[in-house]
C-alpha cells in the first residue's frame, strides 16, 4: 500500500470518527438544551440592572489546524454550542473589563445573597463544568492575566478521560492548575462517576432506581474532593443542567451544600434561592444578549 493509500485511509476514518461523535455530542446537547436552543437569554433578564450572571463554560477550543478540521467536518451544527474558541474567549474577558463588570467568586456570591442586602450594579461570576484540558491550557492563562476568580466543576471519578469528545484534566494537571491559580480558583462537584445518558436520552442519576447509588456517589465525589484538593465543596453542579424533584430534595438536605448549579434561565439577586442557582451557556449564539443585559442601564 502506498503511503499516499495509507493517508487517504487515515483522514477516512477520521472523518467516520468525528461523524459518530458529532452524533453523540448532538444527543447530550440536546438534553441540556431543552425549550432553549438558541441559547438567548430571556428579553426580561437583559432588562435585570442589579444582579449576578453566571457564566458556564466546557471548553476553551485553540484554532489550530486540527480543531478547524473538526469545524469543518463535523456534521452536527450544535457540536460546538458548548465549545468558545480561545480569541472570541479573550474578547469575551477584555468586554467584561472595559464595561466595568465586577468578576466576583461563586463564594463572593454565596456572602452577598446571604447576606440578603440590595445589590448594586452588574457582576459575573465564571464557572466550567467537567474540566477538560483546554480549561487549563487555554482558558487559565486568559484569567489569570485580568485576575478574574473562577469555578471549576469535577467529575471526581472521570478525570484523564476521554469523554463526549473531550480530554478531561487529569489530577496531576488540576493540582498543578491550583497551585497556579491560588485564591482564584474554587471547586465543585459533579459527580464521582454519573455523568452519562441512558439510552432513552435521561441522565442516569435522575432514574428514580439508581437514587441510592446517586447518594453514594455524591459523598464519593465529596470525599475524593477532599482527598485531592483539601476541602469537601460547598458548590454542586448538575449534570445536563437540572435533577428530578427527589434528587433536589435530597441536595436540599446536605448542609454542607450552599450553592446547586443548574441550566435554569435566570440572573442572581438577593432574594435568590443558591440552591437553584441560574446560570447562562456562553458561546456565539448567547454572548450578544448577554452584552445587551451588560449595557442596559
């Protein structure tokens, strides 16, 4: 076989590759869409003056040779809905900067409602769910340079994996990113190891069957947290973005958990309940509702 064969047989089956992921991506996007596929924020939260928004972002993509070929072949338009490439990524940081948006922690957040006074402008706070590498690589470095506080959401049993098209941070990469980060990061929980549909297109920790395993595997990501970084987390973030009502019970009743972060819609005040905090899928499609929420005064 020639080496000319050998790598049109190579980008053939690359191709194959990404057409089934696109399929995969496609169906876990879809369940976290739900009613809201354009990713817009409601015409009634730009108008909110005096709030928090919380940003959610999975990965931070480069635009390196690889990745466009991904773009390009990909035949699932929405693969990349939960992906910001790197420029449009730093664009987003420079804009929250000169409008003056206020870049607080998840737990700044966590004192100011507690505290139930009026707020008094516009704050951000960032989050990422699963960390992946490009949170480190690509999206770190950006906030660190402007000093912004962040987030980081754990599957605590998934990481180093290869998961729904991406590469999960491994620990050894995440210790190396706190210590990097300092004061400015915070983690949370998403899971030990129930990030995953069933075949129906359900998360598996909302079958009412696997609630006792759900249980179990909430205090293995807490105790894992711990032995990792040092703390069991105030902070759970939702897998596909919202639980059945039993399982909210259940996170309800933790009084270690102080925040639960969903996919509802929704802007932060001081009357919000934290344990069903909102938050908003950045990415092409919602950044320019969420600039007009900026500059509406």
């Amino acid at each position: 076989m020639s080496k000319t064969s050998r790598k049109w047989i190579l980008s053939g089956l690359i191709v194959v590759f990404l057409i089934l992921l696109g399929f995969s991506v496609h169906h876990n996007i879809a369940y976290e869409l739900g009613n809201k596929p354009d990713f817009q924020i409601t015409k009634h939260d730009e108008r909110v003056k005096n709030g928090v928004m919380v940003f959610c972002y999975h990965r931070v993509l480069s635009t390196d040779g690889l990745v466009k070929f991904d773009e390009n072949v990909s035949p699932n338009t929405q693969f990349h809905d939960f992906n910001v490439n790197l420029p449009s990524f730093k664009r987003q940081m420079n804009y929250l900067q000169q409008h003056h948006v206020k870049v607080i922690s998840l737990p700044t957040m966590m004192k100011m409602v507690e505290k139930r006074t009026p707020f008094h402008g516009k704050y951000v706070v960032i989050t990422f769910d699963d960390i992946d590498r490009t949170m480190i690589d690509n999206a770190m470095p950006v906030l660190l340079k402007h000093h912004y506080p962040f987030t980081d959401s754990i599957i605590t049993g998934n990481t180093g994996w290869y998961k729904q098209g991406t590469k999960l941070a491994t620990w050894p990469a995440i210790m190396k990113m706190k210590k990097r980060a300092g004061r400015l990061v915070t983690f949370g929980v998403h899971t030990n190891n129930m990030h995953y549909l069933v075949h129906d297109g359900t998360p598996v920790f909302n079958l009412p069957k696997n609630f006792t395993r759900f249980k179990r595997d909430y205090a293995v990501s807490q105790d894992v947290l711990k032995q990792k970084v040092g703390y069991k987390s105030p902070i759970f973030t939702y897998p596909y973005g919202s639980g059945t009502p039993q399982i909210q019970k259940f996170l309800d009743q933790q009084h270690r958990l102080q925040v639960i972060l969903t996919l509802n819609d929704g802007i932060v005040t001081d009357h919000s309940d934290l344990k069903q905090t909102p938050r908003v899928i950045i990415n092409s499609n919602s950044w320019d509702s969420v600039k007009r929420w900026i500059n509406y005064n």
